[in-house]
C-alpha cells in the first residue's frame, strides 16, 4: 500500500456522554457529530461514548496543511484516543467513517475493541465514485439549493423524508452556509480506498449495518463484508437510505447495544 500524506493529528472537538466501555461514533464526509443524536442517549446509559467532528467538519476546523488521507484521519481519531486516556474503544463509522473505521481497525488493531460499519464498504466502487462526482457538480454548476435537493433525495428514503419536511427544510438552509470543501477534499480520498486484499485480516469482533434502499453504497457491499470478515454479524434494515442513524435510530440502537454486550462479556484481550 503506497504511504499517505498526513499532517500532524489535530484536537477533535466531541460530545462526550456516560461511562463505561467507550464507543467512537465517526460520521461521514460532510457531515457532523449531530448525525448520533438519536442514538447516543441510549448508547450512554452503558458506554462512554465519544462522537467527534472529524478535521474541517462541524465544530473541528481543518489545519491549513490537512491533506484529508484516511492516514491523517485516523492519527486524530487516536489522539482522540490518548486525550480521553482510552487504550481502546469499539468503533462504530458510518459511510466514509465506516471506511476510516475499518482502516483503524486494520492498522491499529490495538486500539479497538470491536468494529461497526453503518453504510460501509470494503472499496468504493464506480457507483459510489459517480454519486460522489455528481454531487461535486451540482453544487459547482447550480448552487446550493440544487445540491441540497439532490442529497436529499440521494441520501434518505422516500417515505422519510416525506414524514421528515422540516428536516428538509433545514437541510436546505444548512447547506447555504456550509463550507463542503473538507468533505470533497475528503472523498477524493475515499475515491481510492480499497481494503480488498487486507479485508480478511480484521481480528476483531465485526457488526455490519446495511440498508436494502441504500442510493449511495449498494446492499450488496453489506454481503460482501459479512462474507469476508471472520464472524462478522450484519443487520439489514428494509426501506432504509443511506443515513440510518437518522432514519432507524431505535433499531440501530437495539443492535448495537447487543452486539457491544456480546462483546463486552465475552472479551479477552486480542493479540496485536
């Protein structure tokens, strides 16, 4: 694997809540901490949960020699680590977190306890790669309102966002003020990750969440994973978009919290 630029890890602004084991929740490219919303109470009445904005995302703003590489991203995620005095923690990524998830995972194994990818992926394939370009385009040659019908309609499920207008609403109005350019800087990125050869190698206790109705990251990724990864578990969700921690935030919990049981109470501690 050729070496990845990255600059010197930078503080992460995050939302802490409860005790206990902690869980890392990572959001996707232009995105924030706020995606967990619905999900972090539950999870904080077991688990110290950290929910960081990634470099140049929400509140955490990008030094001026970010380079955006998974390498880079993942030497914050572990300073994160050190600056909570947490050896190790179980991961928990959705999208282009799922993918900085699972590439902590396969190079610090040391550092988690288990991993969770929520609409993740295993190599990004030409349909993600042209959503990805699609979207860059749209907001370059017609304007922000444009792009933020276009995310909508790419990123949620029908039947929600017509249960969910005034989140559309406020999306459009986000979308007008926010900088997108840590995110596109980010999925060029995830344009070339590929972690098909080392899939096989995760060692550590694996759920993968996938949504049938997923526009952006096919269902079939979902298989693709379980198959590949030793025991790994998954949970499919039927009409369910790409966001599931917004659209499903009670199942995701549900899962999560008995897959991070299971682990919790059968754990030793893994080899490096």
């Amino acid at each position: 694997m050729p070496a990845e630029a990255a600059g010197a890890p930078t503080d992460l602004k995050c939302r802490t809540e409860g005790s206990g084991p902690a869980v890392v929740l990572l959001h996707g490219a232009g995105g924030s901490h706020t995606v967990w919303n619905e999900v972090i109470p539950g999870l904080a009445k077991q688990f110290l949960v950290l929910a960081p904005d990634l470099r140049g995302h929400g509140r955490t703003p990008a030094p001026t020699d970010s380079h955006f590489t998974f390498a880079e991203m993942m030497g914050d995620v572990v300073r994160l680590l050190d600056d909570q005095g947490v050896t190790s923690a179980h991961l928990v990524g959705l999208s282009g977190g799922a993918l900085l998830a699972l590439r902590t995972t396969l190079d610090r194994p040391d550092r988690v306890r288990s991993l969770t990818m929520v609409s993740g992926a295993a190599y990004t394939d030409a349909h993600t790669r042209a959503i990805a370009e699609r979207w860059s385009e749209t907001y370059a040659k017609e304007g922000p309102d444009r792009f933020a019908l276009r995310l909508l309609k790419d990123l949620y499920y029908p039947d929600w966002i017509e249960a969910n207008l005034d989140f559309a609403d406020t999306l459009r109005e986000q979308v007008k003020h926010q900088d997108f350019a840590p995110a596109v800087h980010w999925s060029k990125s995830m344009a070339a990750f590929d972690e098909r050869n080392r899939i096989a190698t995760v060692a550590r206790p694996t759920l993968i969440v996938q949504a049938m109705d997923d526009a952006v990251v096919d269902a079939s990724h979902g298989r693709i994973l379980r198959q590949s990864i030793p025991g790994a578990k998954i949970r499919i969700l039927a009409e369910t978009g790409h966001i599931v921690p917004m659209e499903r935030p009670q199942e995701l919990l549900e899962a999560l919290t008995t897959f991070l049981q299971s682990v919790e109470s059968s754990r030793v501690v893994p080899p490096s």
